[in-house]
C-alpha cells in the first residue's frame, strides 16, 4: 500500500477500502476528535502536493495534526463523538486539522497559510464541542496569542511605575539644575 499526497492509504490498483480500513480510519478520526481542543474543516481542491506537505509540517510544529478521510466515515466519526453537524454539507475535498495543544494557534496557522494559498479555504471547525462558521474561525486565528495577551499586560502594568518613576527623577533632575545654577 501506498500513501498518496493527501494521507490516505490505498492499493497499487486504487481499489476502494475494505471494511477493515474503514473501521481503521473510523477508529483514528475517533480517537483526534475525542482529544482535540479544536477541529478546523478546510477544503484543499487544487492544492500542490507540496504546498499541502508545506502545511503539514506548519501544523504538526504547533502540535496538531491534518488527516484526509471520506465524508462519510468523517461524518460518523463527528456523530460519535456527539457533536452535531452534516458533513455532506462541506464542498470539495475536506482534510479535518485537529488541534491538542491550544485553540488560537493552529487557527492562525491555517488563516494564514489560506490567505497565502486561494486553493485552501476554511470551512468552519468545531471549538469546545459547537460548530463555528468560516467567519468565527476567521476571528479566532485574529486573536492575540495568549504569550502576546500576556506581554500587552505586563507592558500595562510596568507603564505607570515606569511613568511614577520617571517623574520622581525629574523633580530630583530640576533641583540639582537649580543648585548648580546657583552656585555659579
């Protein structure tokens, strides 16, 4: 067997899958979902081979992971794991991103890997257990990271100290002036 360019496995004479493989797949889609912290559905008709590689890595970096499988088997996979969705509804060829880590990073890595690439486009992805529509994905990958939420903070915490301290010197500055200046 051998992996073509989307991840799927199949026969030197592309025969369909057995049940077997089937179940196989069912079983790994199963498995992401119930451990992802968000699902993004992307369409990647007319994508290169190398491209689809290139985003691959991007997202297996940010400790996430993209697979390709049917709609049909996604679509048990999804009404297993309880989550209510049609995914006939999703046009064209659908790689699922999970992602474990975090919510917003993986998100921003598709929203700009799409925005570089037209052949990709966001097709809405599920975040703590409810669909979200292409225009709330969007806006999630447009949110500051936690790390820059984190740094706007303690830049806004530091500044009035900074600023109190700043003042202090001036007084301290303007005396000095004046005692020099008297001296003369």
């Amino acid at each position: 067997m051998k992996a073509n360019p989307k991840g799927e496995t199949s026969s030197p004479t592309n025969m369909p899958l057995t049940k077997a493989q089937k179940q196989k797949i069912l079983d790994e889609l199963k498995e992401k979902i119930a451990k992802q912290k968000v699902m993004i559905f992307a369409d990647f008709t007319g994508l290169k081979v190398k491209d689809l590689s290139n985003l691959r890595k991007k997202i297996k970096a940010a400790d996430g992971e993209i697979k390709v499988a049917k709609k049909t088997l996604l679509g048990l996979a999804v009404k297993s794991a309880g989550l209510e969705f049609e995914t006939k509804k999703l046009k064209g060829e659908i790689a699922s991103v999970f992602g474990y880590k975090d919510e917003i990073s993986l998100a921003k890595i598709i929203y700009q890997f799409a925005s570089a690439n037209p052949n990709l486009k966001i097709l809405g992805g599920f975040l703590e257990n409810q669909f979200r529509t292409t225009e709330e994905i969007v806006t999630l990958a447009q949110l500051p990271t936690k790390e820059e939420l984190i740094s706007r903070l303690a830049r806004s915490v530091a500044a009035p100290i900074s600023n109190f301290i700043n003042v202090l010197q001036g007084n301290i500055k303007g005396l000095i002036y004046i005692l020099a200046r008297a001296k003369m």
